[in-house]
C-alpha cells in the first residue's frame, strides 16, 4: 500500500502489482482467442453452410474466416507466451498448452487448408475430416486453457 498525502488528508491508494494486472491481460487475450475459435467454427461456419445454397461460395467464406482465426491465433499465441515470459511464470502445462494449439492451428492452416483447395473430390472429404479433428483438438485444449485452474 502506498500513501500519499495532501493538505487536508492522508489517503491510500492500492497498488496494481504488475503480475495481476498481467495476468489479468493474459486470461483476456485467452478468452478473446478461443472465443473466436468457437464463435468461427461452430457458430459461423455451420451457419453458412446452412443458409447459403451455393456450398462453394460458403467454404470460401468459411475458408476465409478460418484464415482470419489462423492468423489471430499466431498472434494471440505469441502475446501469451511473451506475456508470461514477462510475467516470470512460464508454467509448463501451461506453455506447452499454448504451443500445443498453435502447432495444431499451424497444421490445419498452412498444411492442410492448401492441400484442401487442390484435393479431388474423393481425398477433400478425408482432407476435411482430418482438418474438422485438428479443429475440435483445438478447440479442447482451448476450453483447458481458459477453465484450468491458475495457481
């Protein structure tokens, strides 16, 4: 606790320790990252395929928002992992949850979606499945991140 004075009175003003206010901005970008990891692949993209009747144009929407998701995925990853180096607290579970996930968002993005878009018909469905698994993966240890406890 830190005091200041004036003329009149003596007053404290709580300190925000730099840790919990870190993690605090972490916890933020965790949820803002596997919000839209949700919100894009169970909300958006089903709701696509489902209202348009022209599914091409519908996996290139959905394509485009998943590409958006990947590269917001790069960047939440690389702010959590620099923000708990700065906050002194790589934890391990923790760090290798994060690296964990964006290896998979790596996989499914630029591995592949590419492979994806010049499939033949036959191999897209078995492309796609193995694409909509590294998804939910991700999405669980998402769910991990966000709802296990801190110490």
């Amino acid at each position: 606790m830190v005091y200041a004075s004036s003329k009149s009175s003596r007053y404290a003003i709580s300190e925000v320790s730099s840790p919990a206010w870190l993690a605090a901005i972490e916890r933020i970008i965790e949820t803002f990252w596997v919000g839209a990891l949700w919100a894009v692949g169970y909300l958006a993209a089903p709701v696509l395929f489902a209202g348009l009747d022209n599914h091409a144009l519908a996996g290139q929407l959905a394509g485009a928002m998943f590409t958006r998701v990947g590269w917001l995925s790069l960047l939440t990853a690389a702010m959590l992992l620099v923000l708990q180096w700065r906050r002194g607290d790589l934890q391990r579970w923790r760090t290798g949850l994060i690296v964990a996930m964006l290896a998979l968002i790596v996989i499914g993005e630029y591995w592949l979606r590419p492979q994806m878009a010049s499939a033949m018909p036959a191999d897209f469905g078995r492309l796609h499945g193995i694409a909509q698994g590294v998804y939910l993966v991700v999405s669980l240890l998402g769910l991990v991140l966000i709802a296990a406890p801190r110490r």
